[in-house]
C-alpha cells in the first residue's frame, strides 16, 4: 500500500485525534510497514483516464477551503506521466475561485469517485496555471485537449501529484449516468419490442381462429337462435 500521503497529513495533532480515539497504534504500524511511493502505478492511471468528473479542493489566503466539481466527457483530465495530471479549463461563470486560490497556494486535493463500481481515489498535488493569453504558444495544449468539445479554453491546470490513497467503498451508493445505464435499457427495449411482436403474432392468431370458428359455426347453424 503506497503510504506516503501520511507524512503530509498525520500531523501531530492529527496523530493526537488517533491517539484519544484509539487508532494510533494501527496507522504506526501502516507507517512503518507501507510502501512510500507517489508514483502512479497503471491502476491508478487506468482509473483516473475513465473517469468524467472528479472534485478539486483549494485554500483561499484567508484560509477559506472550496471544494469545486471538474466534469467534462470520459478522459477529460489526462494523465501526462506516473507523476503529472493535467486538463484544460474552460470559460465558465467567472468567478475564478480556484484560479485565484491556486494563486496563492498552489497545493490541492483532488477526489475521484467511481460510483457504479464504488470506489474513491484520493490525490494529493500541487497545481500549476498556464492561461491561454500569457502563453499563446502552449505544447502542452495538444496533450490536454478534448477534441471536438465545443467551448473556449482560458487555461491549461496540471497537477504534480505527491501523495494518493485508496479510499474504503464503506456507504457509497451505486449512481450510474445515463450512458453508463444504456446498454441496460436497450437490453430492456429489446426484450420489450420481442414481447411485443409475440404478442400480436399470438393475437393474430387467436382472431384468425376465431373468425374461422364464427365462419364454420355459421355454416352449420351453431349459435342461430
């Protein structure tokens, strides 16, 4: 278990909390034992490239957290290396809250939920802004681009991961989007139209041997009062 985002945040008073409520001794031992690593390996990797959203923390100078939600089509946010996260801003209501917090305090949190299969990917990073009008020539841009995604990128944001850690699925509730639920629903509607085809096969039949009844019951005189 790659353990290294417990150096950045098992602080000394968090490392007291553990302490009164009686998991200390446990994380002492994962810290001793856990591999320290803040590479990306190919799950994490795998992961992050399918995901359509995820939600990205910031700190203004005042110290005011803001958690801000990043979605976009599937593979939006690339990963560039085992090491580097990046995706492209685009114009949007105008506020600029992360923008600016990132201007004084580049560290960030992102958090990756994958609620079909329920699983969480924590990221620990520091980001880098590169706007689109103090850098009209960026290489980068090719890399983090989404073709054919109608809107006007103002920014390119990339983030230089130095922790993560894999989140207990403990109390997610599955959710799954409309494209994910599609090839469900169109097994449905098949099922549906093949019942329904059988359905007036079956009818025709029964009012082809009805009308053959009332015909040869006519001709014998059945039913004539």
């Amino acid at each position: 278990m790659a353990i290294n985002f417990t150096k950045l945040t098992f602080t000394d008073h968090v490392r007291k909390q553990q302490i009164k409520y009686g998991s200390r001794n446990a994380y002492s031992m994962l810290e001793q034992k856990g591999e320290f690593c803040s590479r990306l390996s190919w799950q994490e990797r795998l992961y992050i490239e399918n995901r359509d959203s995820f939600y990205m923390a910031s700190v203004s100078e005042e110290g005011w957290p803001y958690v801000q939600f990043r979605g976009g089509p599937k593979g939006f946010i690339k990963v560039l290396s085992d090491t580097t996260l990046g995706y492209v801003d685009f114009k949007g209501n105008g506020q600029y809250i992360s923008t600016g917090n990132f201007e004084t305090n580049n560290r960030t949190m992102l958090f990756f939920m994958d609620y079909p299969n329920k699983k969480r990917l924590k990221v620990w990073a520091e980001s880098t802004v590169l706007h689109i009008k103090d850098h009209h020539d960026l290489p980068i841009l090719e890399k983090v681009k989404t073709p054919d995604y109608k809107a006007v990128i103002e920014r390119v944001i990339t983030f230089k991961v130095l922790a993560y850690d894999w989140n207990c699925s403990q109390h997610i509730q599955q959710r799954y989007t409309l494209d994910e639920l599609q090839p469900q629903i169109n097994e449905y509607q098949n099922r549906i139209n093949q019942l329904r085809d059988e359905n007036n096969r079956l009818q025709h039949i029964f009012s082809k041997g009805k009308a053959n009844d009332d015909k040869t019951n006519a001709i014998l005189g059945v039913g004539n009062s």
